[in-house]
C-alpha cells in the first residue's frame, strides 16, 4: 500500500515537467525618440491630478462626482470581479476535487417463481463517501488557460483604467466647452444690449430727421442678428448641460459654473519619453495582456494532441442499516487511475491550434496598431496646443485691432467724417471676432487635456483611487494573488 501511495505522489510531481506552447515575449516596437511638436517649456505632471491645476473647484468636483457615480465605471468594475471570477474557476482544475456523497434507499423485489433466498424483502441500504478527483495537468492545458484568464483579467483592469481616463478626459472637455458657451453667451448679450441701445438713439435721430430710414433699418438688422445667435448658445448650453449630467450618473440637471475662461488657469504640458505611452497608457497595457491570452491560447489548444491523466479515489462506508454505517465491515474504499487521449478527430484539434495561432496574430497586430495610434495622438494633441496657442495670440491682436476700428469709426461717423456704413462694417466684424475668441480660448485648454489623455499617465491611477469603493480592485488583487507562478512571471514580464 505504502508503495502505491509513493507513485501517486510521484505523479503529482510531474504537472511541473512540461508546458506545452509558446512562452510570451513582449514583440519588438520601433518607438520613436522624441515628440516631433514637444517643446522646451514642459513639466514632469503626467502623473499628476492635471485637473487641480485648472484651479477651478467646480470642475474639481464635478470630476469626484463623476467617478464616484458614473455608470460606465460601475460596469467596468463589476466586469473586472467577472473576469477575477473566472481566473479561480480556471484555476480549480489545477488542485484535487473532494466532493461527499450520500444516499439511503428502501426497495422490495417481487418474489413471485423464485425460491426464497433468505435475504430481507423488503431491503435497506445507505451509503456515504468521500469522493477525490484529480486531473494532472501534465502537458500544461489547464496553466496555459489559467495564464489566459489571468491575462484577461489584467486586460479588464486596464479597460477599466481607461474607462476613467475617458471620463476625466470627457467630463473637463465638456466643462471647458460649456463655459465656452457661458463666455459667448455673455458676448451675445453684451453685444445685443450694445446694438439695441444704438438703434434707440438711431431712432430719435430719424425723428428729428438726422438720418435716413435706411440707417434705421441697418441698425435694426445688427440687433436682430446679435439677437439670432442668443438662443442658438442657450440650446448648445442645455445640450451640454444634458451630456455633463450622464457623465455625471444623473439625470439631466443644471449644472454649477465656476471660473469663467478667461479666468482658468493654463495647466503646464506634461513631459514624457515616447517609450513611456508603452507603460502607461491603459489602451497599450490592455492590448498587451491580450496578447498573452491569445498567445497562451495556443498552448492550451496543442495540449489537447496529448492524453489526459486523471486520478480518482473514494473512501466511504455501506451498510443496510443505520446502526451499521459506521462500523469496521462497513468501511469501503477504492483508487483508480485513468488516461485518455485522441487518435483521429478529424481535423478538429488541428482547427483549434489554427484559430488559436490565427487569434495571437490578429492580438499582436492589434497591440502594433494600438501603438502607432497612441504616437499619432500625442503628436496630434502636441501640435494642436502649439498651434491654438498661436491663433489665440493671433485672435486677441485681431479683437484689439477690430475694437479700436469700430471706436474709431463711431467717431468719425459723430463727426460727419465717416457714413454710417463704416460703423455697421466695424462692429459687425468685431462681434464674430470676440466670439471666436472665447471659442479658442477654451480649445487651447481642451488641447492641453487632450495632452493629458493622448499621454497616460499615474493620474489615471489617481482618479481610480477617487472612484467608489467597490469590491472588484479586492478580487482581482486576491486572484493575482493567488495566480500560479508561471502567470506571475509573465506578469511581470509584460509590465
């Protein structure tokens, strides 16, 4: 007996002597050495809570209310304790099953043309185990599944990532936008007043018979203009107010203002080699870890060519009646083993090794893409805040010009030295240029979010911090915790 135990435990040794499939090497990426549009005048904030820096605590709070209450994190953290949970159901197959079992059963079998036996008619029988299971896992199947799933769910815990860097990105974007508004709003109306206060003293004019109707109707169709554009704005403004209250995880409401555009603070440019999107943007690192899973995949898929061994035992004991279930003759046992393998499928493992192989292909030209991607967006969001900044500076010397233009006409139109018409020139191209004006203003903010987006960075971990407690952070550390060595390797590997 001791001797069969020592080979049982011989067999259990082996699931670590062979893993079939190939081992995850991180592919070779041709990064480029710097940013095309980074200039000199960047700070070292990547990781930084980048929306503080606005120095607007609305937006502050609108983000916190954001992350604690908005549903598309509520539903990316309930998918990362699925995938947690799926990661331990994979993981099972690598430890022994015990199980128990009971039953008790009364029968009578019909007597009728045969002789007695002298055995009781009607019978009782009870019964009641200890049942094992155990598959070895000798070729690897089960710890390249579990290398999947673990992969998986670090794939989740990186959408999840990126869920909130969308959020943070979205809701600032829609702040900045939607005080943009506010700002040209308060252009409108300003202008509107202005015009309406020209057009009642054009109107007194004409009674005294200073100028012609014409001049009238002119100033008229400034005023109703200025007035089109009014609730225009306001219907932008609801809109905005509408989409800031779903990322909020609320019905539409009205939402608070803090700091006016011209007021916000112009946050700093994060500063970053291009090799670091790799480690911190949560698309990359999500695209990577599937990539793993594709790629431990195959192995799982070869190892079906290979027979599966399994061990089974029972101990329990049979009795015909309760008095005796526990008794020494009532004791029974039994240990088997097992093994079983294919032959001919056919082609029906060759097909999964073929769509698995096919699947770690389309990963890693997937992972390549989401590379190329990341690079094209931070020169993009580089550029635009170069030029923005620019244009900005561009659009406030066109404002001033275009003010002293229209101030320097009403005077020499008071002076009869100018006709009326320089006036109305004057002031109509100045009231689309101040508009435009807020407009950039907020989009040279936006640019520096975009920034802030394009680059990744430990701020996302930041806002993950700031999210409601929820239970799927604690089963996906337990799981990782928990995770074969072999997975925990290539963890580490791939960060």
């Amino acid at each position: 007996m001791k001797r069969k135990w020592i080979a049982l435990a011989l067999l259990a040794a082996l699931p670590g002597c062979a893993v079939v499939g190939p081992d995850y090497q991180r592919p070779e990426v041709e990064t480029p050495a710097a940013y095309l549009y980074q200039d000199d005048k960047i700070a070292a904030e990547a990781d930084l809570a980048w929306w503080n820096r606005f120095e607007d605590p609305v937006l502050d709070q609108l983000i916190s209310d954001a992350l604690a209450n908005n549903k598309n994190v509520k539903i990316a953290a309930a998918r990362v304790e699925q995938a947690a949970g799926a990661v331990q159901t994979t993981r099972s197959g690598l430890y022994p099953q015990v199980g128990y079992q009971g039953s008790g059963a009364r029968q009578r079998i019909s007597e009728e043309g045969k002789p007695s036996s002298g055995l009781k008619n009607p019978d009782n029988s009870f019964q009641l185990a200890l049942s094992a299971s155990w598959e070895l896992d000798l070729w690897g199947r089960i710890r390249r599944q579990t290398e999947a799933a673990q992969a998986n769910l670090f794939a989740t815990q990186q959408a999840r990532r990126g869920v909130v860097l969308s959020l943070v990105s979205s809701v600032a974007l829609n702040y900045l936008d939607l005080r943009s508004l506010d700002g040209q709003l308060e252009v409108a109306h300003r202008t509107h007043a202005s015009y309406a206060e020209s057009l009642r003293l054009m109107e007194l004019q004409y009674k005294f018979g200073r100028v012609s109707l014409m001049n009238v109707e002119q100033a008229k169709t400034r005023v109703e203009s200025a007035a089109a554009e009014i609730p225009k704005l306001k219907r932008a403004i609801v809109e905005r107010e509408n989409a800031l209250s779903i990322l909020l995880g609320s019905n539409p409401t009205a939402i608070p203002r803090g700091k006016a555009i011209v007021q916000m603070t112009m946050p700093q440019v994060p500063a970053g080699l291009p090799s670091e999107l790799l480690e911190r943007r949560p698309d990359l690192l999500q695209a990577e870890q599937e990539l793993i899973a594709a790629n431990a995949q195959i192995g799982a898929a070869k190892a079906l060519y290979y027979p599966d061994i399994s061990l089974t035992a029972l101990l329990g004991t049979v009795s015909t009646g309760l008095g005796g279930l526990f008794s020494g003759p009532a004791r029974a046992w039994s240990y088997a083993g097992s093994f079983a393998g294919p032959i001919f499928t056919g082609g029906n493992i060759e097909g999964q090794v073929a769509q698995a192989e096919a699947g770690q292909k389309a990963a890693l030209l997937t992972y390549q893409q989401a590379i190329q991607n990341a690079f094209a967006d931070v020169e993009t969001a580089l550029n635009a805040r170069t030029q923005l900044t620019e244009q900005v500076a561009a659009q406030q010397r066109l404002v001033a010009s275009q003010s002293n233009y229209a101030r320097l006409s009403r005077i020499l139109y008071e002076g009869d030295y100018e006709p009326y018409s320089t006036v109305l020139q004057a002031e109509e191209q100045l009231f689309p240029a101040e508009l435009q004006l807020v407009a950039l203003r907020a989009q040279q903010l936006a640019s520096l979010v975009d920034i802030y987006k394009a680059m990744g960075g430990g701020w996302v971990d930041t806002a993950e911090g700031m999210t409601e407690p929820a239970p799927a952070e604690a089963a996906a550390e337990t799981a990782a915790e928990a995770a074969p060595a072999d997975g925990a390797a290539t963890r580490a590997e791939a960060n």
